[in-house]
C-alpha cells in the first residue's frame, strides 16, 4: 500500500491546497491512500463540518485531529458519527469521537489512529496504554480475518506532540508493530525520515500544510510584535509561500514500511 499523510493543514492556505491537490496527487503519486492531519483548518485552529466534507469529497480517506480537535464546535457530531475522521486515542474515552477507524482502499483496509504527547502539552491520558489498548483492539476485529494479503493491515499512527524526544520514544515503542508513525503539531519538517529496525516507518514531524513565510503559519510582524513586548495581539495566518508538506510511506503484505520519503510541494 503506498500511503500519502499529510501534516497540520493551516487555515485557509493549507485548506485550499490540499482540497486543490489531492485528485492530482492520488493520480500522479498512484496514491492507495490519504490521509490528512486538519485540527488547524478552520483560521489556524479546529475544522468545520463543510470543510470536512470538502476534504473527503477531494478524496481524503481519513483525517486525524490534535489538541485543537473541540475548537469548533460543530465537528462534534461528525466527530460521532463518522469513520473517516478520529480523535486523540488517549483522551478520556467519553469524548466525543473514534479512538481508531478503518478506511477502505482499492489496496485493502487501512487503520489510522491519532495519539497525542504529554511533554509541554495538555494533560492526557498515558498514550503507551492507550496504543496497547487500540491495537489489541485492531488484533481482535473480525474485519482483518482473511484479509487477502494474508497479513495485518498496514496501521498508520500521527503523533501529535510537542517533543521530539516524546514522538521518538513512541516511535521506538511502536516499531514493529505498526507500518508507520509520523509526528505533527510543530510544523516543521524533520530530516529524520526513516524505517525504524522492526519495519515502521517514522519521522519526527512531517510539517505542515501552508504558508511557510510565517512562524509556523502565522503573520510574522505580528507574532514578532507580541514576542517583543508581551502586547497581546491577534496571530492571523498568513498567506505567502503556501506548500503541502508530508510523507510517503510504502507497506508489504506484513503490514510493514518498505520506504518513506518526505513529501513537499510548492503551490504556485
């Protein structure tokens, strides 16, 4: 299965980009699958329901949120009712939204499970067991008996947190037992692409969909402004050297990575 996860889409130019080039990509990239993190959508924070339906109706499989998932209040019941979008599988399981979901591709079944960090974050509950919890789940559902390559499906985890060494730890827990783990939430990119010694594809943090004349997708004067004076101010997205940023990741019939390459496209 070759798998396109892009990172953090920022506001309207990520948005736009993404809703833009996704039918190419699929095409061009002879994409099995993509998947998208979008809890910065809607102006730099949450997603809408319209904007969810734009991006599954671009040919977005499935969709991974963060810490801003509840921003927007209206996802809520997408959030409750649809497969195609998941939330964090360590907050509190009353929440609203999927722990995990599987999207089917022409390839086969994919799962995607969204975990966010707990260095510099808000408290969550601990990810190592709520991975432990989700894949023994995946492991017992009847969907995967006899699945036609014989193996487990490929398993694609977005790490949503602050610290590399967070992200890489849970890497190292997950190698082997999934096809892929790539971190969001910072948006930079990371030169650390790489499959880990069990078979999982790993980078720290893909970056983000958007504006890269920014800090990290904002206004630059305004965020230098308050940076230097502690004036508090509005950081609006901005708007220049929009790019898509992500990653490729190939699997085998184990349901293990063979490559990953970084992802990066410039929108003229």
């Amino acid at each position: 299965m070759k798998i396109l996860f892009l990172g953090d889409l920022v506001g309207k130019p990520g948005f736009t980009a993404a809703v833009k080039k996704v039918p190419a990509l699929r095409k061009e990239l002879s994409l099995d699958a993509v998947v998208v993190n979008a809890e910065n959508a809607a102006d730099g924070s949450g997603l809408t329901p319209r904007q969810f339906q734009r991006l599954t109706d671009a040919g977005v499989d499935a969709i991974t949120m963060g810490d801003h998932i509840y921003k927007n209040k209206d996802i809520i019941e997408v959030l409750a009712k649809s497969s195609r979008i998941v939330k964090p599988a360590n907050y509190p399981l009353d929440s609203p939204g999927r722990c995990w979901t599987i999207v089917d591709t022409e390839a086969g079944p994919l799962v995607v499970i969204s975990i966010m960090g707990r260095v510099f974050m808000r408290p969550v509950d601990c990810p190592f067991d709520a991975l432990d919890r989700v894949l023994a789940e995946v492991s017992a559902d009847d969907r995967f008996q006899g699945t036609a390559t014989g193996g487990p499906p490929p398993i694609l985890v977005d790490v949503h947190a602050e610290a590399t060494s967070d992200k890489q730890v849970l890497g190292r827990y997950l190698d082997g037992k999934v096809t892929a783990v790539l971190g969001t939430h910072t948006h930079v990119p990371t030169a650390d692409a790489t499959v880990l010694p069990g078979g999982t594809a790993f980078q720290c943090d893909v970056g983000m969909c958007g504006p890269y004349e920014s800090i990290i997708g904002r206004d630059i004067s305004r965020v230098m402004s308050t940076s230097r004076t502690f004036e508090p101010t509005h950081f609006y997205v901005a708007t220049q050297d929009v790019r898509l940023c992500g990653a490729i990741v190939e699997s085998n019939p184990q349901g293990l990575a063979t490559s990953i390459v970084r992802f990066e496209q410039k929108i003229k």
